[in-house]
C-alpha cells in the first residue's frame, strides 16, 4: 500500500476522553477510531493487525483439531431461560431488545447455549464425539466502566471455542491440550514469557475456571505468581486451601497487575445436562455430554500488545503482527532520481509477496520517521540520496533501533530473516 493512498492520518493527540494508553496510540497512529466509550472501529491499519491475531489464533486451534465457524449473534430468551442465564441478576452485561414481531432478544456476550443446543443436531451418540469448534465473533457487553481502551470494550472480537466428548477421560485430555495451544498463541505473539496459566474464579460460566494472564502495568486483576513453576493465582481465589491444592508457598508469590488474554472452562456435565444435550453411550445409554468451554480476546490482545510494546514514540509491533513487514520511507526531497528508486524497491517488494507500507508522500522527512515510529511497523527501509550513493538502503529495526547499511543485492535476504 502506498501510505499516499491511506486515507486515515497520523494524529499529534489523542481525544481528550481517552485515558488508555493503547487506544491513545492506536488513534493517534490511525488504527482505530472511537465510537464511544468501549466502542471502537478498526480501520485499515488496525485490521492488519486483527487478522494477524486471529490467523495465528486460528492455527493454533486447527493444531488442536478443531474446526471453525460463525454463529448468529442475536440469541433467544427462552434458551437462556433454560439455564438460568437469561436474567441480569446472574449475568449482568446482557444488551437486550424488543423484538418488533413480539418477544425479547439477546445480543451474544458468549454462546455456551447456543452451540449446545445447536449440537443436538450433530450429537446423537458417543461414536459421534469428541468434536471441538471455534469461532471469531463481535461480542457485545453491557460492561459498567469502559476505561481501559480495546483491552475493555463493550463490543469486542473474540475466539471462542466449545469441546464435545463422551466421557470425562476424552474430555479432561482434550482440556488440558488447550493450554499449550494457548501458550503457543502467546509466544508466537511476544508474550509467551510473562503470560501466566492462573487459577480463578469462574463467574459466570463456573465455579473455577484457568485464566491467562499477562503481567502488565495498567492490567485489571491483581495476580501472584510464581515465576520458578510458571504458575499463578488471581487474586480474588487467594487462600489457604488455593495454596495446598496448587502445592504453592506465599512466600514465593509476586503480587503483579496482569491483563487477561485468555480463559477456559471446564463445565464437566452439568451444562449439557441443562440444556439437554444427550448422547448414547456403549450401554444404550442417554448420557449427558462432557462439555468445555476456551476464550481468546482477540481485540484485547491486540491493546495489550500497545501496552507491553511501545515506547516514547510510538508503538512497536512484534514482527508476527506488524500491520506491514517493512515501512519504506522515501526521502526524495523533489528528487525524481530517488522518487524513481523507491518506486523500484517498492514494485520489488511486492513482487517477491513481502508486506510493504510505502511512505511516498511529499512531507519533510522528520515528519516521515516521527509517523514511522508512531505506527510502529518491526522493521523500516529508508531509500535516500545518501543511501543510494553509498550503493544500498538503511534498514532499521523498530523494536531495538539499531539500523544498518545493506547493498541492493543482498535485500531480499536481510528481509526474508
């Protein structure tokens, strides 16, 4: 893309009502735009990103021989009814409406119900099982606050995914390979090493749950961890008996703010029981199915990124989620020579399929590197008069800052490292 054709624009300043640091960047760099509190759009730039996240996501959960859909978000009031969900006193981050034809709506906050009943379709015995699904879907919750940018919204991208089996043992394994699926997705994204599989509170969906959390400084929960067995607790299931169970010493816990990117739930058969969710087992039996539960914030991720990896100038992506590989910055100043060697770098780059944001607009070339660093693409190529009579480019590195001078024959290769 040539960033001449990008029709969103750097921004000095954030809105005055946005207190997060993520989404102050993320505006100002033009890759999203605020709708209102918690509610966000995702513009060209920021779309990259998402679909960066969720493709890597996506990998990981085909890794683990589950297979992706997409579910209506509109949900009905009578299944919900069924499981004891459907009133604002058990989960109180409904969006609900009337219906013109009679009746009250739900607007998806999660789809446990929904893929449950949607099952009894599929789900008749235990030949059929174990089945996994996923999807990437727009949640909507009616959340209180809103004040943390996209790491908190009220209408968010999400991934979740629901594992089906016939009995505990199939169920428990399928389980616990959600949790190195889950730590791949976090290494791959930079964060592998100060994310945290945590013991929590279930809430709403059940009485204990596994969350994932990731240290960072304007994270929401409160968790101590134990950095030696890479194991943690939230804050809010601290106890004694936590500690027995976990074979954990408090004396050995850290006490950090954390974000959490991800959960999973086992429901055991008490969710399948509600919704009548039944399988013929090797008896002839109606037994109910073992049901699990797996959330990725998708959008989340995204601003916790922001957070973790930016600095004084702007953000700095990891390389596996760069809206862009490289960031060719021209620096012509009216030089149609150097104009005429950027577009040839620029068409070479293309033609060997390496991601590229071309800087070819005609403003001053400090404002090109100060939106550079601000955007925050892993790597940038600087074509310049002095550049080029050296016989090469800059290459520079967002992340470290350290550039180097390399020759037009060997930039192919210093960019497919």
């Amino acid at each position: 893309m040539r960033q001449s054709h990008l029709f969103t624009k750097t921004r000095k300043t954030a809105p005055k009502d946005e207190v997060a640091k993520n989404a102050q960047l993320l505006i100002r760099a033009g890759f999203i735009h605020k709708e209102m509190a918690g509610v966000y759009s995702y513009l060209p730039l920021g779309l990259r990103v998402v679909e960066k996240i969720k493709q890597i996501v996506r990998e990981e959960m085909n890794a683990i021989a589950s297979q992706e859909l997409i579910m209506t978000a509109l949900q009905k009031k009578e299944l919900w009814e069924r499981t004891d969900r459907w009133s604002d006193e058990v989960v109180d981050v409904w969006f609900k409406s009337e219906l013109k034809a009679g009746g009250e709506v739900g607007f998806g906050w999660s789809h446990e119900e929904p893929i449950g009943e949607m099952m009894k379709n599929f789900i008749t015995s235990y030949r059929d099982l174990p089945i996994s699904v996923y999807q990437f879907q727009t949640k909507l919750r009616n959340e209180l606050r809103a004040k943390s940018g996209i790491m908190r919204g009220r209408e968010f991208v999400m991934k979740d995914m629901y594992s089906f089996a016939a009995d505990e043992k199939s169920h428990l394994a399928y389980y616990e390979s959600a949790k190195p699926a889950y730590m791949n997705v976090f290494k791959r994204l930079g964060i592998g090493d100060d994310t945290y599989i945590t013991f929590a509170a279930g809430g709403a969906f059940t009485k204990f749950s596994h969350e994932f959390q990731t240290v960072c400084e304007t994270g929401e929960d409160v968790t101590y961890i134990d950095r030696k067995k890479k194991i943690a607790i939230n804050e809010e299931v601290l106890n004694d008996e936590t500690l027995s169970n976990l074979g954990l010493k408090h004396d050995d816990l850290e006490k950090v703010s954390t974000a959490e990117v991800g959960n999973i739930f086992n429901f055991g058969q008490q969710k399948a029981e509600d919704l009548g969710l039944l399988a013929k087992d090797k008896d002839g039996k109606d037994t109910p199915v073992w049901m699990g539960s797996y959330g990725i914030g998708i959008t989340r991720l995204m601003g916790v990124l922001v957070e973790k990896f930016s600095d004084d100038k702007g953000i700095v992506w990891p390389k596996s989620v760069s809206p862009f590989a490289v960031h060719l910055v021209s620096i012509a100043a009216g030089n149609s020579d150097i104009e005429k060697e950027a577009d040839r770098v620029y068409d070479l780059l293309r033609e060997n399929n390496i991601e590229v944001l071309y800087d070819d607009r005609d403003v001053r070339a400090g404002e090109k590197f100060a939106d550079s660093d601000l955007i925050g693409i892993s790597t940038r190529l600087v074509v310049s008069e002095k550049t080029i009579s050296a016989g090469g480019y800059e290459l520079a590195d967002r992340a470290t800052g350290k550039a180097k001078f390399v020759s037009e024959s060997s930039l192919l290769n210093e960019l497919r490292k």
